[in-house]
C-alpha cells in the first residue's frame, strides 16, 4: 500500500540524504510504499527547535508541530564496512520525517488514520 504525501506549504521532511538538522519543503507530491516501512512513530515537538533549509538559513520549528517517523526496512540502507577503524559492518537504515506545521491543513490525521489502519491489534 502507498501513502501519498502532497505537496503543502505546512508539510517539511528530513531524510538521511540530508545534512544533519536540515528541513526542506515538500514542493510536489510523492509516494511512499509502506510495505517497505519497517517502523512508524508519531509525536508532537514540545519546545522551539531550530532547524536549516537547503541554503543553510536558521528557522525555528514551532512547539506543537507534529511529526511522522518512517523508519525503513533494512533492505533500504547503507553498509559501512569499517566503524571508527575497526572492521565490523554498520546499516544505516533510511528513514523519513515528516513535520507537520501547526497551521498545516489537516494531512496529518489523514495519514496518520491512513497507516493506523493497518495496525493490526489497534485500541478501536
């Protein structure tokens, strides 16, 4: 099953091709194949957090935005043959979050609902 992520000017994502810390807008719609999801978790920031666009500029994100961690399977990751020096293998799974604005336009409990309803032993 695909989730769809449409382009909105209160939806921004981070994803692991990303600097550390940076944020950018969700400028056109994409698909996302949950059957490739290994983990979700969903949460609310409850303080300002600062955050950088693609250009490096600071902006805060703003308490009560809402966010939805897609954690990917492991099929979809990085290997790294040597960690710190010492040989070993690391995966880097890929992930995605998406912050949903607090003046975001309702997206949010729609996919949210969307993937909820694959839960299997969900409290409804």
């Amino acid at each position: 099953m695909f989730i769809k992520i449409r382009k909105n000017c209160g939806i921004y994502m981070e994803h692991n091709g990303l600097e550390k810390r940076h944020l950018v807008p969700v400028t056109s719609n994409f698909l996302i194949n949950l059957n490739h999801v290994a983990e979700v978790s969903f949460y609310t920031i409850k303080e300002t957090k600062t955050r950088y666009d693609l250009e490096n500029h600071e902006f805060n994100v703003p308490p009560y935005t809402r966010v939805i961690h897609l954690q990917m399977s492991y099929l979809y990751g990085s290997y790294k043959e040597s960690i710190q020096g010492n040989k070993g293998r690391l995966v880097e799974r890929c992930y995605y979050k998406l912050y949903f604005m607090p003046e975001e336009m309702g997206q949010y409990d729609e996919l949210r609902g969307q993937i909820e309803k694959l839960v299997l032993n969900s409290e409804e």
